[in-house]
C-alpha cells in the first residue's frame, strides 16, 4: 500500500506548477533523513519533497479487508542560498499549493482505495543552515483487501 500511496502522492505533487508551466517540485523520494547527513547523501535537487510514513495501525475487516489511517510526513525542502529561496515566505507558497492538489486525491482500484488527504499539521523549520525542512503531516484513509 505505501508504494501506491507514494505513486499518488509523486504524480500529484508533479502537477504543481510554476508560473512557467513547470514543475515547481524538483525532487521526491522516501525520507532517509537525508538532510542530518547531506554531504554524504546523493545530491538532490530543491525544492525537494521527501515522503515519511508513520507507523500503520491496520484494522481487520471482514472477509479479508483491512482499513487504517495513515499519517504521511511531507518534508519540503529548499536550499536558501538559491534564488527566489533564500526569501522563506517563498517557501510557504510552494506548502500552500500542496493542499489544494492532495485534496484531490483519490484512488480505487480492485485491491484497494484511497481516499483524501487532510492536512493536520504543519511545523515551519526557525533553526537552519542552507536547506529548509518544513513539515506538513496529512492523513489518509486506505483500505486493502486480500
């Protein structure tokens, strides 16, 4: 399940774009914490969006479906040196465009669904060096059947 969910959430954030037609989003992969070793990671392009799951707490349906509410941290991330970045109320409206677009997001297919995603909270990043990670957590509701 969090290989679609990951899917999903990479061709809508792709969608989001600049005044110019392009993708504002210049990166996403699986969070690694990749910013506590960014010397030694791969070099990535920002804006970034590194994709973070919470621990799944499934429930059991009947007849082999399980159903959970899953909390998925999106770190955004830019490079303050660079560019229009190196303003932070920039940054902002990259977050601000995020929820509009997931809210669209939804997903059903024979094996499983995915309905929406609600942001439920946000942490703005007050104590960095060159690259900014502000967190957003949204929620989503899954169900699998086997």
């Amino acid at each position: 399940m969090r290989s679609q969910i990951y899917h999903l959430l990479e061709s809508f954030l792709l969608s989001i774009k600049d005044a110019e037609e392009q993708s504002i989003i210049q990166h996403i992969d699986v969070w690694n914490n990749q910013l506590a070793f960014a010397e030694e990671e791969q070099p990535f392009s920002t804006p970034a969006v590194f994709v973070e799951f919470a621990p799944i707490s499934w429930k059991s349906q009947t007849r082999g479906v399980l159903d959970a509410e899953v909390d998925i941290t999106l770190h955004i991330v830019t490079d303050s040196r660079v560019g229009k970045w190196k303003d932070s109320l920039q940054v902002f409206d990259i977050i601000d465009k995020i929820p509009p677009v997931l809210a669209r997001v939804r997903k059903i297919a024979p094996t499983y669904s995915i309905g929406s995603f609600t942001r439920i909270s946000s942490t703005s990043d007050h104590d960095h060096d060159e690259l900014q990670d502000n967190t957003e957590v949204y929620r989503v509701h899954v169900q699998q059947s086997y």
